[in-house]
C-alpha cells in the first residue's frame, strides 16, 4: 500500500474514527526488527482519532529467559500449569517487554500507561489437575480503560492478570485481548504474530465468516496450523462477545498493519461475525474503484479494455458489490432495447473475495434486472470465464449471430474473438440470491 495515496485511507477514517482497536502483539513480534515500524503505524491511527489499545504476549522471551537461567518453564503460553518458578520468569519477561513497548511508544510521541485492570482469579484444578499461578480473566475495568482512552493514553496490557488481594497470575494474552476487546466494544480485534495469518491444510485463510470458521474447528481441527490455533479457537470467542471483526497478520510485514485495515484485500486473515453487503447502482464516485478492480483482468485480456469516460458515458449500467461499504465486485448491464436483449458485461470480483459466491449473486442480480425490464435474453462475452458462465450462470454457447447488430459490429472491430453465450430469460420469475 502507498501512503502516499490518502484517498485509499480517507474513505476508511469516518467508520473508524473514535472506534476502539484492540492489537494483540506476541512476544516475538516486539523485539522483532518491524516493531518500530509498527509503532510508526499505530501512531498513524491514532492521528486518525481511531482509539487503540495495546495486548502483547511474553511466551518467547519467557523461553529464553529459562534457557538463561537454566529453568524449564511449566509451559510458556499461560494456559497450562503455571508454577513459582514460571511466574517468576513470566514477571520477568512480561515487565521488560512492557517497558520496551512504552519506550517505543514514546518514541513517537504517544502517550501509554501500563495497567493493572485485568481482574484475575486461579484457573483452579482442572481434570484433577492443578493450574497453581495461571490465571483465568474474571473481568476487565473498563472506567479505568475508558478513562486513559479518553485523555489519549493508549492502555498496554501485559500477559498477567491481579486478584483483590494483590496475587499475580499468568494469563494467557490471546484472552486478554478477547476479553478487553468485548468489554471496551472494540471495532476490531488485531492479533499480530510471526505467521501470515491462519493456515488451514497450509493455505492461510483470507477471509472467513464466523460460521465457517466454527465448523473447521468442529470438523477440521487437525487441519489448522497447531501455532495458530489458539488464535483462530480466541478469534471465534471474540466475534461471539461482539467484535465485528478479528484480523490475524504477519508482524513482519512492512506497512503490514495498515494495509490490513485500510484495504480490501488486506495482508493476512479476517474472521468476521455478520457483513453488511449490498449490490447498489454505481455512481460517478465509483469509476476510479471500477477501473481499479478489473485492472489486473484488462491487463491479462480477460477484461475488455474501459476508459474513464467510457464508463461514465454508460454508468447507468453498472452496478457495484459492497461489504461494509467497500466495493469488492461490479458488473454492468448493457440494454438493447430494439432486439429486446441484455448484455451481462464487466463481471468481476476482487482476489481476496474469491470462492464466496460472489460473482454468482452479480450475475443473479443482472437476471433479476433483466426480468424486471421484460427482456427476452441475456447476452455475454468472454475469452476466459466461459465455463464459468456456462456451469455457474446457466449460460449456453451461442454465436455471433445472437449479438444484436450493434454489437456485433464492435464485436468483430475487437477482433477478441470471445466466446458469445446466451441466456433465455423466463419472465415472471427472480431468482434469490444464493
């Protein structure tokens, strides 16, 4: 993503602006080399008025510290049992990364205080077992988060949680940054890690509707990364308490953090809740993100070549796909009006929505459209997606003699020698989207 290019992060700002993000940041990733790029990016929302809050984990220093010391730690992640001699480590570890993190805070001028707002009591004895020092998040202060978000502090939690008599336990950071994000009815829930986002059978999910998600856990549990898991099994509890939307990405990544939030395809996994997606009539604001989303198919011939003006000579015809008010697909419906056709034209949908049924509602819409106006048929073209059309749409084959006489004529002129399909439009009935 160019920063450079503000218009890509403005049209984002009025959603966000005084929303709450919690970013839940694992050990590794602080004394990583892109931390302090990370940081430059916080600060970058926080000019945007966008209220951040920081989580960060201590399972990979906590390891080296007992590799210094010559202690074996109990376990690292703080769901396990957590003896004296790991909470020491713990305490340790978690202390200086705090520290570190408010350094580099400062650094750029942001303002941030370490807390003691996690409300902890013992895990307990669990199968016979007992977890002695882990701790479990009983409840979070809000008035005290509430309070430092509204003077411009940004609250940083560690991976520890205090009882009422002043014990310390070992928190797991991952239901840390659930429980906060739930209790503050943050916007979004950021987990950055070492790995680009959720694997599932070693392919990173992109996008994944909370549903989905709970039945590859229930069905596919093996199949899922085991270093992730924990995020994708917190990432469901999150969308479950209220976080609209929860965001796995690679703390590696440069400008990683931004792209995920200010883009539409984003740079690592988006579990989310609920989606407001509409199919709306394109307007004149839409011709740049139009032009933008069929770039990469005009340029591989799949897509016929459009200008600026040839678009808005004809938007009347086309129609944009929006989740949460973000164009991810479109689709144009040409009319002939003489010959009684239609032509389903300019279909595409964005990479990172593939595989979602997408395209088959922009094309169910197009059909929708043409039986409301009384067409007799639908005409396409294509070079590439043929079977698409033919398999998805219910397309057959057909030949330029179907084109009406003026678009043959254009039809020849390309000398594209695309594949013409045809559709009989049944009249009277609409076809719900799928």
């Amino acid at each position: 993503m160019k920063l450079t290019d503000l218009r890509g992060i403005l049209q984002y700002v009025p959603q966000f602006r005084e929303k709450t993000f919690v970013i839940s940041v694992d050990g590794a990733v602080v004394t990583g080399e892109n931390f302090a790029n990370m940081l430059t990016d916080i600060a970058l929302l926080r000019s945007l008025n966008i209220r951040v809050v920081l989580v960060h984990g201590a399972s990979a220093q906590i390891k080296e510290l007992g590799i210094e010391q010559g202690v074996t730690p109990s376990n690292l992640d703080g769901s396990g049992v957590t003896d004296q001699a790991t909470l020491k480590l713990a305490l340790t570890a978690a202390n200086r990364l705090s520290h570190e993190i408010l350094e580099g805070l400062a650094a750029n001028d942001l303002r941030a205080a370490c807390t003691n707002a996690i409300i902890a009591h013992p895990m307990g004895i669990l199968q016979a077992v007992d977890h002695l020092f882990t701790g479990k998040v009983e409840r979070v202060d809000v008035e005290m988060c509430q309070t430092l978000l509204d003077h411009g502090i940004i609250p940083v939690f560690p991976p520890l949680g205090f009882d009422g008599d002043g014990k310390t336990y070992r928190v797991n950071s991952d239901s840390v940054a659930v429980e906060v994000a739930g209790a503050l009815k943050a916007v979004k829930l950021i987990f950055i890690t070492v790995y680009d986002g959720i694997p599932v059978r070693d392919r990173v999910i992109r996008q994944m509707p909370l549903a989905d998600l709970e039945t590859v856990l229930a069905m596919q549990k093996d199949d899922v990364c085991p270093e992730m898991l924990s995020k994708a099994v917190h990432a469901v509890t999150a969308c479950k308490s209220g976080v609209p939307r929860v965001h796995v990405i690679n703390g590696s990544v440069e400008e990683g953090l931004l792209a995920e939030v200010f883009t539409n395809e984003g740079v690592g996994t988006l579990i989310y809740a609920n989606e407001f997606q509409q199919v709306r009539r394109a307007m004149k604001k839409d011709i740049r993100s139009i032009l933008n989303l069929i770039k990469a198919s005009v340029a591989t011939e799949e897509l016929v070549k459009r200008s600026r003006s040839s678009i808005e000579r004809q938007l009347a015809d086309y129609y944009i796909f929006e989740i949460d008010r973000n164009p991810v697909g479109c689709v144009a419906l040409h009319l002939y009006p003489e010959q009684n056709k239609g032509e389903l034209a300019c279909l595409f949908v964005s990479p990172a929505h593939e595989n979602q049924g997408i395209g088959r509602k922009l094309i169910q819409f197009v059909e929708n459209k043409a039986r409301e106006l009384g067409l007799a048929e639908l005409i396409s073209l294509s070079t590439q997606a043929f079977t698409y059309f033919q398999s998805k749409g219910g397309f057959m084959e057909g030949s330029p003699e179907d084109l009406p006489p003026m678009r043959r004529e254009k039809y020849e002129q390309s000398g594209r020698r695309s594949k013409v399909l045809v559709k009989k439009m049944k009249t009277g009935t609409t076809v719900p989207p799928s």
